[in-house]
C-alpha cells in the first residue's frame, strides 16, 4: 500500500527522510516540490530538486506524492466559469467531486458547457477563485434536499486527497486559490481529524489564510467543541434550514439527535474558544422553510442566542433530480430575506453558481462512478 507524503507535517517527513541518512535541507525540498506552485510536481520521480538515488529509494520503499489526477471523463464547466472535477478513490473506487467557483469577473468565452477544457476560462488575472472540497466520499446525513444525501454515506477522505483537491484546481485554472470551503461531499465533522490535519496543510504549506477557510457542518452531537480545540482559526457555518425543531427533523433527519438550542449553544461556544465568526447556512425550500413568518422566527431565535454579528446566507434550493422539493420564487426570496432584516440579522442571497454543470449547492450526486 502506497504512503502518501502530502499532508504530513514537516516532522513527519522529517522522520521519513531520517531512514535515508539525508541532510535535513532535503525535507524544505520535499516541500517546495509538493507544494511551491513554480515548483510544484505530481510525482516522486519528477522531484527532481532531491537526488536520483533518494527518489528512487522512496519510490521502493512504496512513497508517493498523493497527488492524484480528477478523471477525464468529469471534468465539467459551466458558462460563469464554475468548474467541478471528480476522482475516483484508488483503494474503493468510490468517486468524489470539488467544484473550482471563481468569481463574477471570470467568464467562458464561448457555449454554455464544456468536457474538460479548463483553459477556455478567462480572466486570469481579475478574479478570485474558491475551492469547495469534499471531506467524504458520499454523506449519511440524508438531508432531504441534497443529491449526495442520496447516496449515503462510502467513505472518509484522507488529509491528502483533501489537500490534493485544492492543488488540482488551482492547476486547472492557473490560479491560485483564494478561499476554501468545505461545503462539498460528506459532513466534516464525521472526518475530523483529516479534516483538521488538511486544514493545517493548506493554511500552513499552500499558504492559504485560515481566516479564508470555511467549514460547514450540520451539526453532530458533542463535535463543534472538539473541533474548537483544534485552534485553527477558520469560520464555521452551520446548517440549520429552519427555525424549529420539528421543520428541521423533517428536512435534516439527523437533528433528531441535536435539538436547536443545543446546536446553538455549542455554535457560541465555539465563537467563545476561538474568537472565529460563526455564520449560519439556510436552504431555502418553497413551502417548507421559506415564509415570512419562518424568516422572523429564526431572526428572533438567532438574536437571542447571539445579540451581535449574526450572519445568514440565504441559499435558495437548487433542483436535483428525483427529489421533491422547489425552489422559492423571487419574491418569495427577497421577502424572506426583508423579513430577517426587520429582525436586525445580517443575510446575503448566495448567487447560484455551476448550475449548468450540476456544480451549484446540493448538487454533488457523484453521477461519474
């Protein structure tokens, strides 16, 4: 079985090259080609900033770099430039996916979706670019409006495949990635240590500020707390799709184990251990969470929990195939969102992005397996 140095800490590499009697200036190499983007290699053999002899005997010894390749056949993009790329995990085959969202002033020159071609994006040097990645293949949580939910739950990723997933977008795009959320497949929390070590990594060894990334979660009993610990300095953005407990059990199944008011103690917990912003994720589905009078509970629900900086981002559904919920019309939205206003909560509209490639929120159903 192969062994991975992407996302070891540089002790643990350390510790690797100590069985090859190698000076200790050969781990900042190892480095540099794993992760400096003028650098940066995809495997042992190619790391040629390290001797022959050295790559030769960590390729023997079973050594890779983890970098692995998205599969062609799903590589897709969208007109506003949001691309999604899917893998295929070497020890399941189980398939997970990351979207690459760069922002509104990137564009694709011309037709409304393409098979692989990243370099009809355009704009390289006008916009930012997030990386939503994945923490498992697959999710358990079976929330009742989103694709991966359907599938269940396969497998956690390891810190590697993470962090591999933000390298090969930024590969993809020629650009260096900006902002990270882990908004993709699977609940974070349930892979929490893979999680934390990849955030380590790519804050520390890519270079991307922990302020700039994002986890989401759901809420799993007794784990913002553990989480918390970890001192990473990253936003938390918790789902919570309505502003009762019984609206909730009905579209979040698992909240059944996780009353509101739990969930909300912990999340101002955790703004008290790390001093890092909590926001709040809300899906809107037409005639199930989406009235005026719902907008102006949750406004006076979250205000109680947390008298200053409240923050909700309004996500109006997107529709995937085979499950029955609609999106919310316009006015419905914008009514929702004055509503929450009134209440004196911040909330902005998330713009839907990757529509055209099944990429946009809630639709990650791994259809390339």
């Amino acid at each position: 079985m192969s062994s991975p140095l992407l996302a070891l800490a540089k002790r643990e590499v350390a510790e690797v090259l100590n069985k090859y009697a190698v000076p200790r200036y050969r781990v900042d190499q190892v480095f540099k080609s794993l992760y400096d983007a003028k650098t940066r290699v995809r495997s042992i053999d190619e790391m040629t900033l390290i001797p022959l002899a050295l790559r030769e005997a960590l390729m023997k010894d079973g050594y890779v770099t983890g970098r692995v390749e998205a599969k062609e056949t799903a590589k897709t993009l969208s007109r506003d430039g949001t691309g999604k790329l899917a893998f295929a995990r070497g020890t399941t085959g189980h398939v997970y996916e990351c979207v690459g969202i760069p922002d509104a002033t990137c564009y694709v020159d011309d037709g409304d979706q393409f098979e692989g071609d990243f370099s009809r994006v355009q704009g390289w040097d006008r916009y930012r670019l997030t990386a939503c990645v994945s923490s498992q293949s697959g999710c358990g949580m079976k929330c009742s409006f989103c694709a991966t939910g359907k599938l269940g739950f396969k497998s956690n990723l390891t810190a590697a495949e993470i962090v591999n997933q933000v390298l090969v977008l930024e590969d993809a795009y020629k650009q260096r990635v900006s902002n990270v959320v882990f908004m993709g497949m699977g609940e974070p929390m349930l892979n929490m240590k893979e999680v934390a070590r990849a955030i380590r990594t790519l804050n520390e060894d890519v270079g991307i500020s922990a302020r700039s990334i994002t986890v989401s979660t759901v809420g799993i009993p007794n784990a913002i707390m553990k989480f918390a610990k970890y001192k990473l300095q990253c936003t938390l953005a918790v789902s919570l799709h309505a502003p009762d407990q019984e609206t909730r059990e009905k579209i979040v199944p698992s909240a059944k184990y996780y009353s509101i008011e739990h969930l909300l103690e912990d999340s101002k917990s955790y703004f008290k251990e790390t001093g890092r912003r909590v926001t709040f994720e809300y899906t809107l589905l037409a005639g199930v969470n989406d009235s005026a009078h719902q907008a102006r509970m949750l406004g006076r629900m979250l205000k109680r929990a947390f008298r200053n900086g409240v923050h909700v981002n309004v996500i109006p559904w997107n529709n995937v195939d085979g499950i029955n919920h609609s999106r919310p019309s316009g006015n419905a939205i914008h009514r929702f969102c004055s509503a929450l206003a009134e209440e004196g909560v911040n909330q902005s509209i998330r713009k839907t992005r990757g529509l055209e490639s099944n990429a946009a929120c809630g639709q990650l159903a791994a259809k390339h397996a």
